[in-house]
C-alpha cells in the first residue's frame, strides 16, 4: 500500500466515524425529554414564603433540596419519584408548579422539562441558598417618612420571615377545642321528672 493510498483510507474511515457519531448524536437528542426555550418565571424567597402562607389549592412548591430554614408547606421531590424524570411524569397538571433546590442546573433543567411538557411552573431565585440568607435576619426597616404601603410591606415581610425563618418566633400550633360535654343543668333549679 502507498502512503496516499493509506492516507485515504484513514480519511475515509474518520468521515464515517464521524458521521456515525453525529447520527447517534441527534438520535439520543430525539430520544431525551423535550426542553422548553421559554423564560422562566423566577419568584424571590418573600414571594414563595407568601404563597407558602396562603397554601393555594392550585400552586404546589415542590422542595428538591432541604434548606437550613424549613419551606413548610412545601413537599419533598421524593414525594413525587425516585428521580427527576419521574418528577416530570407524576408532576400535577392542574397546578402551578414552583421548584427550590440548591443545583441551579438541575432546578432549570427540571423546570424546563416541565413547561415543555405544559405544566404551569416558576423557579424560587437563588434557590434554597436565597431562601436561608432571606429567613436568617429581618429585612431593614423602612425610613420613618416611608408611605404606609411601604410599612404595610415590611410588617408582612417580617411575619413571613418570623413564621418560616425564626422557630421562637413561630406561629404557635392552633389550640384545639375540646369536644363539647353534656350540658349541666343551671344550679338551683331541679330536674323536672317524667311528662
């Protein structure tokens, strides 16, 4: 064999592999999840700490990660699959969904396979790391001349922050009413017998 001829086969044989790799490429492309492009909606800590209050039948938050500070109200990933694909897959249509977890890849690539798949789904901006330094310390007050909308703002914020970032200053537990007794006959007065 001459050194052209030899030349022209390895030539030969790299095209072919890499046409070969391409088209196994794009195959595994086709046969992964579909993506969504769209932007996606990124909620701060106090916005999901309110939804989070209000426990909207529609909006489920959906935890990936454990943070420091507690999202009560929220359910693990676990609930939903082993893995993020059974996540997709068993994830509830009819609710918005919004995700918080510590790997910003991971949160984006779940999420976006959620809105390719049309469910409703927002992201909590910083995850779980925004989420703990937002429920560690009050938010600063706003300046005495501040309108009344902004003190307003600032009390709602820190009662989301007390209730979710501060386990003393937590909401007690609802007391429970005891279950109503017979009723006691009125003192002084005698029980009337038979009709």
């Amino acid at each position: 064999m001459t050194r052209t001829r030899v030349r022209l086969v390895l030539v030969a044989a790299a095209l072919a592999l890499s046409t070969a790799g391409a088209a196994l490429g794009s195959h595994h492309q086709a046969a992964s999840a579909p993506v969504s492009e769209r932007p996606v909606e990124q909620l701060d800590p106090f916005a999901v700490a309110e939804i989070l209050a209000a426990a909207p039948p529609d909006t489920l938050v959906i935890a990936l990660d454990a943070p420091k500070h507690p999202l009560r109200g929220a359910i693990p990933a676990a609930a939903l699959g082993k893995d993020d694909e059974a996540l997709v897959a068993q994830a509830p249509r009819a609710r918005r969904l919004i995700l918080a977890g510590a790997d910003p890849v991971r949160v984006d690539r779940v999420v976006r396979r959620l809105l390719a798949s049309g469910h409703r789904a927002a992201v909590l901006h910083g995850g779980v790391a925004a989420w703990d330094h937002a429920m560690d310390a009050d938010p600063p007050a706003p300046p005495a001349s501040a309108a009344a909308a902004d003190w307003r703002r600032h009390r709602g914020t820190v009662a989301l922050r007390r209730s979710f970032g501060d386990a003393a200053a937590a909401p007690a537990a609802p007391v429970a009413m005891p279950a109503p007794g017979p009723l006691a006959a009125p003192s002084g007065q005698k029980k009337r017998e038979g009709c």
